[in-house]
C-alpha cells in the first residue's frame, strides 16, 4: 500500500511539474494581465510627478516619430494642470487588440489601461494609457485623460474624444 501511494504521490508531483513548465512555455513574456497592469502603474506614477520627458523617451518609437518630445511634454503637461492634484486613482479594465495592416501603425499586440480617477476637486476623469508590445516589453503609445466638460455639451452630443476610440496614438483619441 505503501509504495502504490508513494507511485502515486510521485506521479502527481511529475504531473503537477509538466503542467507548470508548459503554462511558463505558453506564457509570452510581456502578455500577463498583471504584467502590463504593472508597467501602466508606473507609467502614470512618472506623469502624476510631472515626468513627462522620461515617459516620452520611454515611449513606443514610431509614436516619438510621430510627436515630438515637446509637443508630448507640452500637452500632457496642460491637460495635468487642467485635472489638478489626484485624490485616487484605480484602474478599470484592461482590453487587448491585435493590429495588422493599418498604415503608420506597426502590426503587434495593443494593450489599454483605462483608469477612473477622482481628483481633489472631487472631480472624477477616465484616463486610458495605450501600450504597445514589442520584444516582450510594453512601450507605452498614448495617454489620455478625457477632460470633458461638466454636462453635455451645448449641442447634446458627447464630448469630443468621448467615443473611447483606441489604440490612442500620440495626441488624442480619434474622433
């Protein structure tokens, strides 16, 4: 009785090993959930502390083709001093998406972040962070808070931006 159970505790420990050293194999680096949630965390840590040079440089290389460094630290900085100081931050969701055949797009898997964000005004703003992964690592591709107007807007329809159009490359979501 003994040595089956011994087998058998065996033969599970064996199983149990094969499983995980085939769910690291399946795993790409860079595709966990936690992994990009992570990246985006730090990525808007840097801007919460004004870094926006830093984010930049750390952008996705065909986004800093796109827009310079200074127009990025430029309009971040605007839309950080429009928002004021946050409160809270958490994130929200997270949505992947395969990209090929777009023009000035490179083909890959696109990633975004969106956060729900409560400032000191007791004002609350989306944000969404758009990534790119490339060679396992995450390169960021967008930041976007949507500042909308308190209300609807005059004409009743949503605010610009507000259609939640991704992957967000440089200046601002898609209209």
């Amino acid at each position: 009785m003994k040595q089956k159970f011994a087998a058998w505790t065996m033969a599970c420990l064996l199983a149990t090993n094969a499983s995980v050293a085939l769910a690291q194999k399946v795993q790409q680096p860079g595709t966990s959930a936690e992994e990009l949630i992570s990246d985006a965390d730090t990525v808007i840590k840097e801007i919460d502390a004004g870094n926006y040079a830093e984010v930049w440089k750390g952008m996705a290389p065909f986004v800093r083709a796109q827009e310079t460094q200074s127009d990025f630290v430029s309009r971040v900085r605007q839309a950080r001093q429009t928002m004021g100081p946050v409160a809270q931050r958490g994130w929200t969701g997270v949505n992947r998406v395969v990209i090929r055949n777009t023009q000035g797009v490179p083909d890959g898997l696109y990633a975004n972040v969106d956060y729900v964000t409560s400032l000191a005004s007791g004002r609350v703003v989306p944000e969404h962070l758009s990534f790119h992964l490339e060679n396992g690592r995450w390169y960021l591709t967008g930041y976007v808070p949507q500042l909308a107007p308190r209300g609807p807007a005059a004409n009743g329809a949503p605010p610009a931006g507000a259609n939640g159009a991704y992957p967000s490359f440089g200046n601002t979501p898609a209209e």
